[in-house]
C-alpha cells in the first residue's frame, strides 16, 4: 500500500511561514498524509551579532522539539510525524549547530543549501550567479553529503546559473555522482513548482534522469493549506513522469545518517 508523507514542513517558528504546526497536523490528516516531517529553518550560531529573518533564534529550540514531541503523543495512532529541521551546511559552525540541536532530540535534517560559505557573509543561491558561485555551490552540497547526516537535498537546482548550459551540466553531474554514491534523494520541490519559480529547472532533471538519482516530492509548506495537497502532487508526478522519473514516497530510516 502506497505511503503519502511529506518531511519539508515549515511553520512561524522560522519567522517566514504562517500557522501553528498543530494546524499543519490537522491538515495532513484531512489531506490523507500518513507522515508529516517538520523541518523548520535549523538555528545557527554566527558572528559579529548576526539575527537571520529566516530561522528560529537559538533560544526557541527547546520549544520547537518540545512542541513535536507533544504533537507525536497527541496525534499517536493518527498520522506519524518527525521532528526536523531543514540546514545549510556551514562548515565553521556546524559542529555547534549540531551541538545545539542534539541536545533536545530530532529525527532528520534535509540540506537546503540557502546560502554558500555562511548566512551572514555568503552568497545567497537563489541569486543570479556565475561559474565560480556555482562551483562553490556545489562544492559546499558535496562536502555536506559526505557527513551523511542529511536524509535529503532539499531544492538542489535553487542554485540560479543560466550562463552556459555545457557548465551548469559539467558541475550539478558532480552533485548527482555524489548523491547516487551515498544514496541521498534529490527533492523535487512543490514550492517552485506551484509558484514558477525559476526552479525546479528542466537541465537539472534532466541530469536526474540520466544519472539515475532517487527523487523524493517536497511541498516545502509554507502555510497549513499545502501540508499534503493533493493537485499539485499529481501535476508533480506527471511532471516527473516525462523525465521518466518516478519518486520514492519515504525516506527509509531516517536515523541511519545521525
């Protein structure tokens, strides 16, 4: 029997998304979900008193996995849910990030590589950019799935170079050789999608195919409304479908890459 989950979920705990998680939990259910992975924006430490307008501060994340664990008792039996958080990978800070986070518990991270270098002085992906922004992108993607600690990539074609198709193949071949290498899904994401949004981009799936990756659907819900809505996962698939590429519905054993 076919399993309907969804573990790119976001609420107001990252300060850029509408409704409780409790509302998302309820809309699953409505929608048929039999998963519902949260996977907020991941607190970071930074430098020099950098506050980022788009994750939760570090002091919200006890809340965060004591609302989950809440959400698991009250809804046991009705849906599964996951506590999660979507990460950059940030090399200089990531050890203290993972620090803060495993002291409270959590079941996954996805890569959502937003960001090269670091938030407070990197290069934002989703930018127009050159050769050198997307090799270190990249790069940076690469390094962040040879920790083996990320369950999937979230939105790996959010990198925004359109200069030379023969060189956007030659670096985002690089990323997909990884990923079939540690087995790490590549998110189809229903964001962009529903929003024609520059990504999901064709020249990547396209990649995704002939390399023979494993994709996964992501709502990356932004509001309860599309916690599991149905329509644009249909058109989704039959998107996919014409790259002849048909997704995984779960990721198995998230816990084997923490």
């Amino acid at each position: 029997m076919k399993t309907f989950a969804n573990y790119h979920t976001h609420t107001y705990h990252c300060r850029h998304a509408n409704g409780k998680p409790k509302e998302y939990v309820d809309t699953a259910i409505e929608n048929g979900l039999d998963i519902l992975g949260f996977s907020d924006h991941v607190p970071y430490p930074s430098k020099n008193g950098f506050v980022s307008g788009m994750r939760m501060p570090l002091s919200e994340t006890e809340k965060y996995a004591a609302e989950m664990e809440e959400l698991k008792k009250a809804y046991n039996g009705k849906i599964k849910i996951y506590t999660g958080y979507e990460a950059e990978y940030f090399p200089d800070y990531f050890d203290a990030m993972i620090k803060n986070i495993g002291q409270y518990g959590y079941d996954y991270m996805i890569l959502g590589q937003h960001f090269t270098d670091s938030e407070s002085d990197g290069f934002y992906s989703g930018n127009p950019c050159g050769e050198e922004q997307l090799k270190k992108y990249v790069d940076q993607v690469i390094e962040a799935m040879k920790t083996r600690m990320f369950a999937y990539v979230a939105h790996p074609d959010l990198i925004n170079y359109r200069e030379n198709t023969a060189v956007y193949k030659r670096e985002m071949t690089r990323l997909c050789s990884v990923a079939l290498d540690y087995d790490i899904p590549l998110e189809f994401n229903l964001l962009g999608f529903r929003e024609n949004r520059f990504y999901p981009y064709s020249e990547f799936w396209k990649l995704v195919s002939e390399t023979g990756c494993k994709t996964i659907i992501g709502w990356d819900a932004h509001s309860p409304e599309f916690a599991g809505d149905r329509p644009i996962y249909n058109e989704a698939l039959a998107e996919l479908k014409k790259y002849g590429i048909t997704p995984v519905e779960t990721i198995e054993k998230l816990s084997k890459r923490l």
